[in-house]
C-alpha cells in the first residue's frame, strides 16, 4: 500500500492527540503527521500549506468542541477551500448531542469530501479503516 | 134567491172585520172570509168562497178537524195553531179559535174561524228555550252554578251545578249557614261572611276569588259572586253566582311557578342573558347583565341599546353582530369575543347570538348569552408562561445532561485508550509516557467533577435568600481581594458606581460574578495597554444595571455570541482559559432572575451588563 503523505489532528486534548499519534505511527501508514490545537490554527496551517505548494493532507482527525474556532467552524471554512480532490475527515467526538449528529448530515450534504462521524474512544482496530485516503 | 141576498149583505160587513175571520159550512167550505184572511194567508181572493178549507189549508187544516165537527155538534170552541210559510220564506204561525155559527134561530150553521198571528210569540218562546239551554250549557261547561236566597223566607235555593261544585247530593237542602260553612276557615270564610253581611245590610255587590271545602273534603278554588234583589225599595234577597276556577287557579299557578323558575335560572346562570328587539334594544335581561353593565335594576337597561353603555365603536360593532345575526338567522355560537367598557374594564367573553323567529319565519329579536372567561384567559396566559418556563428550564437541563455526559466521555475515552495502550507498550519509556498521561486524564476528571459540582450547586442553592447588598462596597470588598492579583497586572478599577447603591443579590453569587468579569478582564487583556476596568452602574425600571467595560482584546461576538456563556468554550488562544467562568456567572445570575449581556469590539474591549432583578 502506497503511503499517505500527510495526516493532520485537530484537537484541543493533548491526550487524545497522543493516541492517535500513536495508533497511526503503529500503523506506520504516513510520512508527516501534523497536530493543531483548535480549528483556527488548522485551517491556517493549511491554507499555508496550500500557498506554499505543499497541498492538504489527505486525511484529517477533527475534533468537534475546541477553544477560538470549533470542528464545525473549521469545516465551514475548509468545505470552502477550491480543493478538487477529496480529503478524508474523521470528526472524531465524545459527544452525544443530536445536534452534532445533524450538523454532520447537514455538511456531508454540501461537500465532496468524505465526512465519518465516530464517537470517542478510538481504538487501534478502526484506525486502519477510517485511514484510507477518500 | 133570499140567502144569496143576505150572503152578499152579511159579506160586506165580514170583509172588514179587523181580525182574519173565516165562516165555513158543515161541509167545511168557505162562505165568508175577511179581506184580513186571504191577506193573512197570501191567499187568491177570487179564488176563495165555495173552496174546502182542507184543499185550502193542506195537512195544517186536517189537524184542526176534531174541534171543528166538535163546534158543529155544539160543544163550544176551541183553538189550536197553525203555521205555514209566507211567500218570502218566513214560518208564520197563527193561533185559530173555533166557535160554532148559530143562525137567527139557535141553529148551528158552521164554523167560524178567527186566526191572531202568533209568530211574535211563538219565535219568543223559541228565543228563551234556546238561551235556557245555552245558559245551562254555559254553566255546565264554566262550572257557574246560582243560587237564590229569599230574605223573607230565609230559604236558600241552589242550581244543580252549585251543588255539584260543593259536591253535595241533588236532594241537599243548604241554608244560609251552612253555605258559608263550605268556604275554607279564615280569610276565605271571613271575606264571604262579610260581603253577605254587607250585602244585606248595605246593598252592595260582590264577588271573590276564595277557597271552598266540598262535601268531599277537596280543596277548591271558586269566584263566589252576588247581589242583593230589591223590590219597591224592600230587600226581598240575594242572588249570584258561583264559578269553580279550580282548573285555572292551578294552571296559573303552574303558569307563574314555571316563569319563576325559568326566572330564577336565567337569573341565577353565571352568564350574561338578554334579548334584543330588531333595533338592538334590549328587551330582557338577567341579573348578571345588570351587574355587568353596573345597573341596579332590569329597568335601568330595557329599552336601552348597547351605545347607552359603550363608545360608539364598540357598540357598532355590537350592532353590525347583531344585524348580521338578524338577516341571516344563522346563530352565532361560542365567539370568543373582547367587550371594553368606557372605564377600560375589558372583559374575555364566549358569546352567542341566537335569532328569535316568530310564526311567520322572521326575525323579530335575538337571544344573546355571553360567559366571561377573562379568568380562564388569564389561567391560560399564565399557563402558557409556566410552560414556556418549564421548557426552559427543561432545555437548559438537557443542555447541561449533554455537557455532563460529553465531559464524563471524553475522560473515560481517554482513559480507555490509554489503559489499551499500556496494555500493550513493552518500551519503558514509553509506559512512562503512558502513565504521566494517565495522571493527566485523572486530573482532567477530578476538575471537570469540581466544576459541575459547583453548577449544580448554584442550580440546588437557588432558594437562597436574597439581601439588600451596598454595591460599591461589593465592589470594594472584591478589588481588595483582587489586589495582588491586579498590582501584578497594573490592572486598575475605576468604581463609579453611586455610594448609596444597593441592589437585591445572594451575596456569595455576586462576589463571584465581579470576582470572574473582573479576573477576564484581566485575564484577556490587550498586551500593549495597562487594564482599566470602569465599574457603573443604573435604576432601570425593574432591574439595577451594573456595566463593567474593560479595555482588553475584545470578543468577535459574530463568531462567538451563541458560545459566550457556554460551558468549556473559550475564544482566545490562552493558556488560562477554562470555559467554565461565564458559564457559572450566567448560571448565578439567572438564579437570581436577573440576565447579562455582553457588547464588544475585538481590539477596543469589553462591556458585560448585569442586570440584577429589582422585582422578584
């Protein structure tokens, strides 16, 4: 399997960045792994990331509730990207409110990237499949 | 010869006879006839002398046979009638007298026949026939029985129907006491007693509506009348009559119970009642209408319109209602309609109009009812604002269940992993890693608990009492606390709040709330400007408003206005943040039913407005 150039977690929980980082890296499946702590920081990053030729990664773990920019407010701004391929978003949450299970339906209706909702806790043997590039 | 001779003579004299007179022969034939008979009897004159009297007279003749052959054999006369009927239809009756016709020598000739018209009296006789029965059929079918009593004789003479309305025997012989002793003991027998007494004494008349006793011990009720009969002057006694009413008395008993019972229920409904005419005057109304419009009396309103009692806008459009109801004879039913009176006493009503149609199909009035449901309007009102509260509340419940779950869930995920990890990992190190992350998570728990601790505690508390507090010195009290924290920061507070102001707080909730917007202010303050934070405050109608304006960085409040004072949201990229301040500031708050508000302007600062509920 050829290897993902780049994979990026957004999530204000030093812990749970640490897990994925560490279920990916056993995977060994990526060369980069990126890590922002809130939405603003991530689509920042990436939009330098695209000014810079570098492109986006190709699969993103996105947390819902984060400090300055939330998971719906980055996916606002990053649906909005002129990006012609399709980038794989995990929102991953341990939130149980219907709303955020709406608010998914909603924006998987307005993109063509590939949007999967998976409630908290991660475990090693999902990872291999929600890390497959959309 | 000779006869003829003296038949011509006698004929003269017989002709002008002024009664109708008629001579027959024994064999019944005609010889002289006065001009008054064949006038009497429509009869041919030429065509009468020599004729039978029965071809003359038909079968009416026949009758009188016997007493004529009786007066030929010399028994003396008799009479009996005849009738006919005249040319222009009437019946004529007569009365013919026989008597036998002596010649100059004693020796009976014939009959003579003298006919007195008696129709007169023959109809008269008739006449009173017909008013005996009537009057007996009257009596009968009014029950009016008489009765007559001989002053003189002090005989009683009673009528079968006076009898049969004491329901006495046909044979029962009354006198003048035991009358009276029928009429029931008391008033009834007392008036009787004295009009007879009057009567007799004084001549005057009577009649009244009394309570009779029958024979049979049944109560009735009669109108016993009478008048005294005088003759020359002299008192010769009394007659009257007496009529048994008993029927009519009771059916108009039951007449006026009925009304006083139809009455008293329209009267006693808890609705307003009346009946308009076609002019939208009213023409009955009931008690609660009276008291509505503020009458003391029905009179006061009939006759009236509604533009008597309203503005001439409400009334018209009470009117147009009624017209409407009028020409159309559909009812209206249960309209829930607003009546204002000229005070501004409005009222809620659930209002009918019903036309009233006479025989003929036409409108000729409506009957209105209204009941008030202001009182159940306002239930509703209030129920309605009790639900809207319920579900508030209800919504911030499940709000914060969801915060508590996610919260809880985000920790366990972590420890779930983590323990998956350690589990697993050989590495030391990295089971050191591991470990410190754990303790991390735990951590994480263990304030997370805290936190929710104290928004529940705020929710449980609410029924602290709430204190008149001096703000300034609040305000005071808190810097002071602050101070170190403050001098760290060169923060400065500006108080310019009045020094008599007071405002009506659980004072522990408001030491937080200034402690917290202070701490922010401080905390998010713009790194190239010193913090200042000015304190003021005002009386609005029901709330005191405390405005606390800082300085520092500013919230873009487009971006973040719905997350402000939601748990764990932060908005600045600083470590110091924890998203649990506001949301327990906000929570205090509204425990005391006050609310905040928030304006700012990303760079320029901050102002949070407090209103604390001068009300409840």
């Amino acid at each position: 399997m050829k290897k993902l150039k780049e994979i990026s977690i957004i999530d204000d929980d030093p812990i749970t960045i640490f897990g994925i980082k560490k279920m990916l890296d056993s995977l060994d499946i990526c060369n980069t792994i990126t890590t922002y702590h809130n939405g603003k920081l991530a689509i920042d990053g990436i939009r330098k990331g695209i000014a810079a030729g570098k492109g986006v990664p190709e699969i993103l773990f996105l947390d819902i509730n984060m400090p300055i920019m939330d998971g719906w407010q980055f996916l606002e701004e990053f649906i909005a990207l002129p990006l012609e391929q399709a980038v794989r978003i995990n929102i991953v949450t341990s939130s149980i409110d219907p709303a955020d299970l709406q608010n998914w339906e909603f924006y998987k209706t307005k993109t063509h990237h590939h949007l999967d909702f998976i409630n908290k806790p991660i475990r090693l043997k999902d990872i291999a499949e929600i890390t497959t590039a959309a | 010869m000779v006869k003829e001779t003296r038949t011509t003579t006698n004929n003269y004299l017989i002709k002008q006879l002024p009664k109708a007179t008629a001579f027959i022969n024994p064999a019944f034939e005609l010889v002289y006839v006065s001009d008054r008979w064949i006038a009497d009897f429509e009869l041919e004159k030429s065509n009468v002398i020599g004729q039978s009297i029965f071809e003359l007279f038909g079968d009416g003749a026949t009758e009188h046979l016997k007493s004529l052959e009786a007066c030929l054999t010399g028994e003396g006369g008799s009479s009996s009638n005849y009738s006919f009927t005249d040319s222009e239809g009437r019946e004529r009756w007569f009365e013919w007298s026989h008597i036998p016709w002596y010649d100059d020598h004693e020796n009976i000739i014939g009959v003579i026949i003298q006919a007195d018209e008696i129709t007169r009296q023959v109809q008269d006789h008739e006449q009173l026939e017909k008013l005996e029965m009537l009057l007996n059929q009257k009596s009968t079918i009014a029950k009016i029985g008489s009765w007559e009593y001989d002053v003189i004789n002090q005989r009683l003479r009673w009528s079968s129907m006076t009898r049969q309305i004491h329901g006495v025997p046909k044979d029962f012989e009354p006198d003048l006491d035991t009358a009276l002793e029928f009429y029931k003991e008391g008033f009834s027998r007392n008036t009787i007693s004295m009009a007879v007494f009057k009567a007799l004494e004084e001549g005057i008349t009577w009649s009244e509506k009394l309570q009779l006793i029958t024979a049979q011990g049944k109560e009735i009720w009669v109108i016993a009348a009478g008048k005294p009969l005088y003759k020359d002057g002299i008192l010769q006694g009394l007659i009257g009559t007496i009529q048994d009413i008993t029927d009519h008395v009771r059916s108009e008993i039951k007449i006026r119970e009925s009304e006083n019972l139809l009455r008293t229920v329209v009267d006693n409904l808890p609705l307003n009642v009346y009946i308009k005419d076609l002019e939208s005057r009213k023409i009955l109304v009931n008690r609660w209408e009276c008291e509505f419009l503020g009458v003391k009396d029905a009179s006061d309103l009939l006759g009236k319109t509604d533009f008597d009692f309203y503005d001439k806008k409400m009334a018209q459009v009470f009117r147009e209602e009624d017209l409407s109801v009028l020409n159309s004879l559909t009812p209206i039913l249960g309209k829930e309609s607003l009546n204002v009176k000229p005070d501004g006493t409005i009222t809620t009503f659930l209002s009918s109009k019903i036309p009233l149609m006479g025989t003929d199909g036409k409108a000729f009035g409506l009957l209105g009812i209204s009941m008030d449901i202001s009182n159940l309007k306002k239930q509703e009102a209030e129920l309605r604002d009790l639900i809207n509260v319920t579900s508030l509340q209800n919504k911030k419940l499940v709000n914060f269940a969801h915060i508590v779950s996610h919260n809880l869930r985000s920790h366990t995920a972590n420890f779930s992993m983590l323990l998956e990890f350690l589990v697993t990992e050989k590495d030391a190190a990295e089971r050191k890693k591991i470990i410190e992350m754990l303790t991390m998570a735990s951590d994480n728990l263990l304030e997370t608990m805290e936190n929710l601790n104290e928004v529940v505690s705020i929710s449980t508390n609410s029924g602290q009492k709430k204190k008149a507090v001096n703000l300034t010195e609040a305000i005071g009290a808190v810097t002071h606390n602050l101070s170190a924290f403050l001098n760290t920061h060169k923060a400065k507070v500006i108080n310019q709040v009045a020094a008599a102001t007071r405002v009506n707080v659980i004072p522990a909730y408001l030491d937080n709330i200034l402690t917290n917007i202070i701490t922010n202010a401080v905390k998010f303050r713009d790194p190239s400007r010193p913090p200042v934070i000015t304190i003021s405050a005002e009386k609005l109608e029901h709330y005191t408003l405390l405005k606390i304006t800082d300085n520092g960085l500013g919230i873009d409040l487009e971006k973040h206005k719905d997350k402000l004072f939601g748990m764990y949201k932060t908005f600045h990229d600083n470590p110091e943040a924890r998203g649990i301040g506001l949301y327990i500031t906000k929570n205090q708050i509204e425990a005391m039913e006050g609310k905040i508000s928030v304006d700012s302007t990303v760079g320029k600062g901050s102002t949070f407005n407090i209103y604390f509920n001068e009300k409840a």
